[in-house]
C-alpha cells in the first residue's frame, strides 16, 4: 500500500539510488550529450514508471540533461511508491549508460526555489496572487493562508509568512531555495565569499537567513531540522 514518508525516511529511501529529497519531492539529474539523448532518457524512464508515470514523474529536458522530479500529485507529498520508482529508474538510466546525479555538471545541483511573502493579512492578500500569477491550489492545501503553486510545474511555489507587526523599511519577499542537504554548505559558503552575510542561522539546517550587501534576504533551505 503506497504510504507518505517522513523527511528522514525520505533522504535514506532514495541516497543511494543518485537521488535527492527536496522540498517534499524526490530529484536527480541526468547529464547527456544532446538533446536527442534526452529524449530518450525521458522515455526510458516513463516506460520504467509504467502506468504511474503520470501522476508521479515530472521531466525537464534540455540539451545536456534531463532533470526527474519524483512527486505524487495526490498527495503532494512523496510516497513509498516514489522511492520504488526512484530505484527503478536509476537501475534503467545505469542500463542505458548514464548516471542519476543531484549534482551532475558544473552548473549548480539540483533544487527547488520558493518565493515568501511576509503579510500582516495573508488571507487578504493571498487571492491577488493567485491570480496575477494564474497559480493553483496544491492538493488537500485550498485553505485562506495555503501556499500556492504553478499548475505547469514552470515557476516557484509561492508561501505566505505571518508578519507579527508592520516593518515599512524591511523587505517583504524573500526567496527560499531549497538544495540537497549535502549541498547546503557549499551554497552557504559560495554566497558569504560572493559578499554576502549571515544574517541568522538559528534554524540551521532547517534553514539559514542570508542577505546581499543592501540587506535584501534569501535562504537557503533544507530537509533537515524540520521534525523537531
């Protein structure tokens, strides 16, 4: 029976497979040489998943890979059938000759990014953006103060931070970027070197605040740390 997994369950059902557990979802990376290549791996994997293709794998196919997400669209969540489905593609990839890898090539790993938005009226405010950015409700999540997603899986998730008190002067929209937890202290590292300052790291691994010169803040985000 397909069951919801925890965040620690989820990162050890799939590490070994080549995959990652980011922000409720399972990624990996296939680098290739030609867009043709990834097409085809994107078909190899379909065919793998069979007739759960459809409502647990999202592919992003580009020139030099083919990015998998693994993610069950009734659920929003990942599921014991996610993991299954993780071990049979990377066995299929490897059959082809390519490697599932969260962080295949030089560009940066896989991730996810989300947009938050401090509000004193999250319900008030929620409905403009839902529709200016022609978003949707994420499954069982339809609620005043829910987050909202792209329904083409194209553009961040957007979440609503309760604000406590007015803060005229103080940026209302950061940006969370969730990466694999083994790639957060790289992207700590590359964004202090880059002239940028630890502005809290409190929750840490849950997450780090960071901000630019000008205070203008961003985090970096994990699986880890969120249970206790």
């Amino acid at each position: 029976m397909e069951r919801r997994l925890g965040r620690q369950e989820a990162s050890e059902a799939v590490q070994e497979y080549g995959w990652r557990y980011v922000l409720g979802t399972f990624q990996t990376s296939v680098l290739v040489g030609t867009l043709a290549q990834a097409i085809g791996v994107a078909a190899d994997v379909v065919a793998a998943c069979g007739d759960d293709a459809d409502r647990h794998l999202r592919v992003d196919v580009r020139a030099d890979r083919a990015v998998l997400t693994l993610q069950s669209t009734e659920q929003a969540a990942v599921t014991t059938l996610d993991a299954e489905l993780a071990r049979r593609i990377s066995t299929t990839v490897e059959k082809s000759g390519f490697v599932p890898e969260p962080g295949a090539g030089e560009v940066r790993s896989v991730q996810l990014l989300e947009i938050a938005i401090d509000a004193m009226d999250i319900a008030g405010i929620r409905p403009f953006w839902k529709a200016v950015l022609g978003y949707a409700d994420e499954a069982g999540a339809a609620g005043p103060e829910d987050p909202l997603i792209d329904p083409l899986w194209q553009g961040p998730a957007v979440w609503f931070q309760q604000m406590d008190r007015e803060r005229p002067q103080r940026n209302r929209i950061h940006l969370d970027v969730s990466v694999p937890h083994d790639e957060a202290p790289r992207r700590l590292e590359a964004a202090l070197a880059a002239g940028g300052r630890l502005v809290s790291a409190t929750r840490a691994p849950a997450f780090w605040v960071l901000a630019d010169l000008e205070g203008n803040e961003a985090c970096i985000t994990t699986w880890q740390g969120r249970d206790n």
